[in-house]
C-alpha cells in the first residue's frame, strides 16, 4: 500500500490504494510502518508524503463506518506522523478531503498543486473530522476560519489555503518532484518538525456561522456538534480536545443522519454502474441536435455546451430560433457569473452553437435530443423526421416526462435506436437524469446515455417505460395522498408546513405555485379519461386554475407573492379552496407526514418490483436529486427501513379503512413486512 524509496537523503512515501486512496486498515497500518522505517533508516533525513495515482487521500473509508473499528485508528496515524523526530511533508495533488486532509496536517510541511480541493467535509457524511481536525485546523488557520471550512465542509483552492497558512507552498510541474524538491529546500534551511498540536488557537464567537448553518443545514448535529468540538481547540489543552472530539465523532456515527447520508454517498455512485451494460463500448458523441429551444431544450442545449460538445438546435421559425440563441446565451452569462466558465469560454461555447428551422441540420448529428410539446401526435412527427435526417446509428431520444417511448419508438425504422432522456429543469443545472430504457432500446445505445450523463455531469438512473417513470409516477402518487387531504379538509398550507418541517425544502403546494397550476390541471385532464371512478379530482386546484391563479407566474396561486416574496397565504385562495373541499376533518402534522411518506414508499416499492426502477436505491437517488427529498433521510425507501416496512404497511391499512380504493399495500412492501426484511436488503 506504501512504496517506500529513498532519494538522496530523502525518503519518498508513494501511496497506492486507488481508486482515491481511501484510509482503510491496511493503507493506516502501512502508513504507520512506513513512517517507523523512515524513522529508523538512518539515510533518511526528511520524508515526502505522496499520492499515487489522481490524488492525495480522499479520506477514511467509508465503508467502514459502522463496523468495528480496526487499530490503528486515524488519530493515532496522524499521532505517530506528527511525533515524527524527522520531518515529514506532505505534496499534496487532487484532493485531499477530510482523513486525507487531517494527515496531511500531522505533517509538518504542505506543498499543493494548482487546482487542489483541500476539504474537511465530514459533516456532508453526517459526521465531524475525528482525526484532529477539529484541533488542529484551528491550530493553524485560526478558529473562525477553520470553524466556516468545517460547518459547511466546502473545499478550499491553494490559493486561499496558502493565505490562510494551511499550505506553505504551491507546486508546479509534478507533484512527486515538486514535493521532493521542497523538501530538500527546507532540509538545506535546516528546518526540524513544525507541529500544529503545539500551536494555540485563539477563541472565537461562533454564533452567526451557528445561525448560518442551522438554517442550511437543518435536521443535521453533525455541524453543530463539529462547532463543539472546534471551540475546544480554543479551550482545553491538545490531548484533551482530541479526546473530546473522538467522542463526539462517536455519538455522531451512531445517528441515523450518518446513516443516510452515507447510503445517499454510495448510491448516487451505485446507480451510474448499470449491470446489463457491462463492458458495452458505447458510440462516440461530439455533436448533438436539440430540437425544441424552450426552458427545458434551451437548458439541455447550455448543458451540452458547457460539456464541450457541438449543438444544433431546431426551432420551427427563426424568431424561435432567435428566442432559444437568447436563453442560452443568458444561460452561459449566468454560468459565467457564478464563476464556472470564463467569459472568454463563454465566447468560445457560444460558437458552438448552431441554430436552424430545417432537421437537415443534424445530418452530422450523433445524438438528437427532442424537447417539445409533450403530445404523442408531435412527437410522432418529430421523431418520423429525425429518423429520415438523421445518419444510420445516430441515437434518438426523448425528454418527454410520461408519454409512452415504446410508442414513440414505433414512429421510427430505427426502434433500437431510441431512448428516453429525461432532464430536470432547470436542465444545465440539476444533476439527475432519467434513462429511459425502451422495450426495444439496444444496450450500446443506453450504454451511450450513461456515458453522455456522465460527459455532461450528470447522474444517470435506468427507468422503465410507464406513465411518469420513476420520478414523476411516485410524484403524481403522494401529490394525490396531499390533495386528497385536502379534500376531506386539511389546509394546504398545513400539508406544506408539516412536510417542510419533515425536510422538504418546499411543500407540494409551494412547489405546484412554482412550476404553475396549469401544468397540475393539464396532467389532471390528461388522466381524467382513464381515471376510475373513486379518483377524486383536486377540485379546489382547479377552483385556482380558474381563477387565474397559476402560481408565481401570476403573482398569486395558493399563495400570494404581490406583497412578500416568499408567498402569503392569501384569505382569496382560502375561500376558493374551502368552497371546493368535501369534509372538514383536521390533521395533524404525523398523520400527514404518515400519508404522504405511506404514499411515496408504497409506490417506490411498485415502481422496484415492477422493475421500472432497478433496485430501492434507484428510487432514493431519483427522489434525492430531483425532488428535493432531504438527503439526511437518505430517499424514501431508506427512510422506509428506519421505520420499518412493517409500520409502513400497518399505516397503509389503517388508512385503507377509511379509503380502501386509494391505500392497497403494494405486494413488494407486504412481502418485506411479512418477512421481516428491508428495501436495502434489495441493494446490491
Ligand atoms: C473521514 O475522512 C472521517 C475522518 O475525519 C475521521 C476518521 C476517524 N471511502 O467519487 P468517485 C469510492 S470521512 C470509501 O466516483 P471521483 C467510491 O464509492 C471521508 N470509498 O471518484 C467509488 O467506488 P466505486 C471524507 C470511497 O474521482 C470510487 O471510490 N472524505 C471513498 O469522482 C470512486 O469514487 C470524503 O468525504 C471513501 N472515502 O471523486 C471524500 N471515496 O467505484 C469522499 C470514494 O465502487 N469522496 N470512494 O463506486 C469523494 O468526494 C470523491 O470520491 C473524490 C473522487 C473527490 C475523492
């Protein structure tokens, strides 16, 4: 795990753990040798810490949280570095994020290279640094500092690292040269170990970040208990902060916010590695068309752009081609200003943007992506040009969010070639996508989307063809648990507060007034043909669509947004909704949580056992990444564990007393709760 060599005088430490060079036991137990050879090698005057392979150390394994734990532990190889009697310089590349960070600050010397991310992000993991971050961060940059950098756990650059003393040097060239070169510079100065544990870190008043990051960060300990631990830097010695800091790192693991937020890590990565396209090569991809300029084709067209890749977009006239140039510039300049492109790049990305009223544009075009009217009549019509445009092998997708893609597909000679691509809005900026795998859909092509997904910074899942899909099929579920609330009497607003303080960032009824209740009425009319008999239409969305209140848009929806910003809630509304309620039976906050919660969980587990969705996990990053579930509960079917299926299915038919049409215990979750098992037994 450790190559060890020495170089005139000076002893080279190579790590070598890839992927990222996580700390596990034995990269801790090598670390911990190598160290006791450099300092026992008598040729040996200084010693350079190094990463093999794209970084430094990414940090503790994190797979290991939970189970227990193996000697030596991270604070004892941080311990063992720092008692040093030589001095040992970390050359730091990539990254070197938490655990990875905290040895290099039991070195006595930091070199980075340019473009290093140098963090402390344990609290996004539900936990605090417990390998004397806490102590000795403070030690060296200063408490406040070192209390921000940890609350939020947002990386630092180099540069600000090194102006904040946390690095004594930026490198250039080759990390492993400029370390050594670095090294021999401060033994030619005859400079001895440097430890952060002797410094003193002085106090500080936390309560404005305290304020910051509760609101940020609400439904989580971990950084305020991190806050804790920082501010004792300040007052006791080292080696009783330490101590300190290692019990409040044990309490956190315990939580079950570590928990979720660690499935949540791992299954935003388990999702990207599809089993059925193993080893598929998938096609090459430099140019895409868009056909469709509006929010969504602008957003994927911005998207492609920022990804490095050729784009045409087709609009039906010029004057739209015109409007979709517009919002995709806009797009850039927004991109542009909140610093993730230069504004030369900015130049240079709007060059690689065609427009054109004519599918003979995307005669070159490797993968076309349509983004218009969502009706299969268009659609049909758009994908029956494509097909006569486009060259053989090209991939025809859809962003449609319900329609059928097998039916899409019939439109084409080329069924193989065609897939589902559905983008979340605002598309340049959510990292969810939906892949649409179509009855007939070839692996090389879905093999092509999750490498494009990845080309464009986004995180793919597989979904199956149905009405919704994964996402918008769980959706239209629980957003009719809501409403149907409301029917029988409970207030939106109440529905709204109670899952907002569950964790949602918005309630369902904020969250209608933002997309528009046009859209909610269009999807209500769609489905008002094949609806059964005991579907209750959500009459008073309606009232408000009539109305004329369509939400933000309009300035008023359920709530009104003339006066405060954020939305009041207005007696006009109340009215019009309590004209058109059923019952007026109250609820209270559990027992609409338990609704909806029941909701969302009994459809995720039919959306799993219908195989629309691969495994649970597939469902928990869906609903993480798009629609705001709070990521410390870790997704519906995790959360779903924690409660236990079975308390689930028991609320199920409580509730199906009342209303048996609507609440059926899907036969995925009454298996678990007969037997005693979870959704993440489901889990790879
Ligand atoms: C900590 O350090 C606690 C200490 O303070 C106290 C201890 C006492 N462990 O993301 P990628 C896997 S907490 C185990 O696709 P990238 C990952 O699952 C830790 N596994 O690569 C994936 O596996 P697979 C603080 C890990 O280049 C593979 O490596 N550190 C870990 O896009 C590749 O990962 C962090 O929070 C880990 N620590 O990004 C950093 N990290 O191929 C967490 C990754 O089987 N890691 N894996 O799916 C990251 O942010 C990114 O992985 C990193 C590389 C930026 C390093």
């Amino acid at each position: 795990m450790i190559d060890y060599t020495l170089e005139d005088g000076i002893a080279v430490l190579t790590v070598d753990n890839p992927p990222v060079n996580a700390l596990g036991h034995a990269l801790r137990a090598g670390l911990v040798e190598a160290v006791r050879r450099f300092e026992a090698d008598g040729a040996a005057r200084t010693a350079v810490l190094v990463g093999g392979g794209r970084l430094f150390l990414g940090g503790a394994d994190i797979s290991e949280f939970g189970k227990p734990p193996q000697s030596p532990g991270l604070p004892e190889v941080c311990d063992v570095i720092e008692a040093s009697a030589k001095p040992v310089v970390a050359a730091i590349h990539g990254a070197a994020l938490g655990g990875g960070l905290e040895v290099a600050l039991g070195c006595h010397y930091r070199l980075a290279m340019p473009g290093t991310k140098l963090g402390l992000p344990e609290v996004t993991l539900g936990i605090l640094p417990g390998a004397g971050g806490t102590q000795r961060m403070p030690r060296l940059i200063g408490t406040e500092q070192a209390a921000e950098m940890i609350a939020f756990g947002a990386p630092l650059t180099p540069e600000r690292a090194q102006e904040l003393g946390l690095l004594d040097r930026i490198g250039e060239g080759d990390v492993r040269t400029a370390g050594i070169a670095f090294a021999r510079e401060l033994l030619d100065q005859g400079a001895g170990p440097r430890r952060t544990s002797d410094m003193r870190a002085e106090p500080a008043d936390l309560t404005d970040l305290r304020t910051r990051v509760t609101k940020k960060m609400r439904g989580q300990p971990a950084p305020g208990t991190a806050l804790d631990s920082v501010e004792n830097a300040a007052r006791l010695p080292f080696r009783e902060g330490l101590a300190e800091e290692r019990r409040l790192f044990q309490g956190l693991i315990e939580t079950p916010q570590r928990a979720a937020l660690i499935h949540a890590f791992f299954a935003e990565r388990a999702v990207t590695k599809l089993p059925e396209i193993a080893g598929v090569a998938p096609r090459d991809v430099t140019s895409i068309g868009v056909i469709g300029g509006g929010t969504m084709g602008s957003g994927i067209a911005t998207a492609a752009l920022l990804a490095g890749l050729d784009v045409t977009l087709v609009e039906r006239d010029d004057s739209a081609a015109e409007a979709a140039r517009d919002r995709i510039a806009s797009n850039l300049a927004a991109a542009a200003k909140r610093g993730k492109i230069t504004e030369a790049k900015r130049d240079a990305l709007a060059q690689a943007l065609t427009t054109a009223t004519d599918y003979g544009a995307l005669a070159k075009a490797d993968l076309a992506i349509e983004a218009v009217f969502e009706s299969m009549e268009v659609k049909h019509e758009v994908f029956a040009a494509l097909d006569k445009a486009m060259k053989p092998r090209a991939i025809l997708a859809t962003n449609t969010s319900y329609l059928d893609i097998d039916a899409i597909a019939a439109a084409t000679t080329r069924p193989s070639d065609v897939i589902g691509l559905h983008f979340f809005s605002p598309a340049h900026v959510m990292k969810l996508l939906e892949v649409v795998v179509a009855k007939e859909t070839d692996p090389q092509v879905t093999a092509t989307a999750f490498a494009l997904a990845r080309r464009l910074g986004k995180t793919p899942v597989r979904a199956g063809v149905c009405d919704g899909f994964i996402g918008n099929r769980i959706l239209s579920r629980y957003r009719a648990a809501a409403d149907r609330m409301v029917l029988d009497g409970a207030s939106p607003y109440a529905i709204d507060r109670a899952l907002e303080a569950f964790g949602f960032p918005m309630g369902p009824y904020r969250v209608s007034d933002l997309a528009g209740l046009d859209i909610g009425f269009m999807t209500r009319e769609r489905k008002a043909a094949t609806a059964h008999p005991e579907d209750r239409r959500a009459t008073f969305a309606d009232a408000l669509y009539h109305a004329g209140r369509l939400g933000q848009k309009t300035g008023k929806g359920y709530y009104n947004y003339t006066e405060d910003r954020r939305g009041a809630v207005d007696p006009e509304a109340v009215a019009l909704i309590e004209a058109a309620q059923e019952g007026s039976r109250s609820f209270s906050d559990e027992e609409i949580t338990a609704r909806y919660m029941a909701a969302m969980v009994d459809e995720g587990a039919r959306v799993v056992d219908e195989g629309i969705a691969l495994r649970p996990l597939d469902v928990d990053v869906v609903k993480l990444m798009g629609y705001g579930f709070p990521r410390w509960k870790g997704g519906p079917m995790h959360w779903a564990d924690a409660q236990g299926p079975g308390r689930i299915a028991a609320d199920i038919r409580r509730f199906a007393g009342e209303d048996a049409h609507f609440w059926q215990v899907s036969p995925l979750l009454d298996r678990l709760a007969r037997e005693g098992r979870t959704f993440g037994d489901l889990n790879p």
